[in-house]
C-alpha cells in the first residue's frame, strides 16, 4: 500500500513514467472538492500529506494521466453544470494549470499516449 486510504477515497492513480511517484485523486477539504496529490512510490503516506498539484481553489480535479517531462494532464470537472474540461499541469508546486480544450463542454478522462520508443 502506497496512500493509506483512511476517511476518504482515492481514485485513478497514476504512476509516473520513471515509475518512481504515483499522481492519484483525493477529496481533502471540507468543501469535498478533489484536487491532485502526489507521493513517492516507495513512500507509505497518508493521501492529503503528499504534494498537492491542483490549486486549492480550483474545481474538482479528476483523472490524472502521467506523460514526459513531468506534465499531468486532467480533468477540470465543474460539478454545478457537469460538464468537463481537459487542462495540464506542471508537477511541481505552484504551478498553475493550461486548459487544453473550451470550457461548456464535456471533455473527460484524459490519457497521455507516450509511444513506444
């Protein structure tokens, strides 16, 4: 076990391509917004004391797909109108999101392709 799974749930972890950290969604405020944290793989942790990557305002964040140079591509999903936009991060800590498609629409669950070499 990697993230302790105490009084919240974890959802769609994904390992990083070196295979070294796992990036995973988890509801850590009050208000029960999922944003996105990371862990070391070799790390046991508890799910909200990992790295937070989302901005802590932002709406909720879902389905995270690794891909090179430590990007995370995601969904942004406002639950007020259920619709769905892609964006991508930076894994690092400050850094702000780039949305990848229009908001009003439904676009979810990102995949990062990373062809065989």
């Amino acid at each position: 076990m990697i993230v302790q799974n105490w009084t919240t749930t974890i959802q769609a972890p994904s390992l990083s391509p070196s295979g070294g950290d796992v990036v995973y969604e988890v509801a850590c405020d009050f208000e029960g917004r999922k944003s996105l944290w990371t862990s070391p793989y070799s790390v046991n942790t508890n799910p909200c004391e990992g790295v937070r990557i989302t901005p802590a305002n932002e709406i909720d964040s879902e389905r995270p797909s690794w891909g090179p140079g430590d990007r995370i591509v995601y969904a942004r999903v406002d639950k007020s109108n259920n619709t769905g936009q892609i964006a991508i991060i930076l894994r690092e800590r400050g850094a702000s999101p780039c949305a990848l498609t229009e908001p009003g629409a439904d676009n979810r669950n990102p995949v990062w392709h990373v062809p065989a070499e």
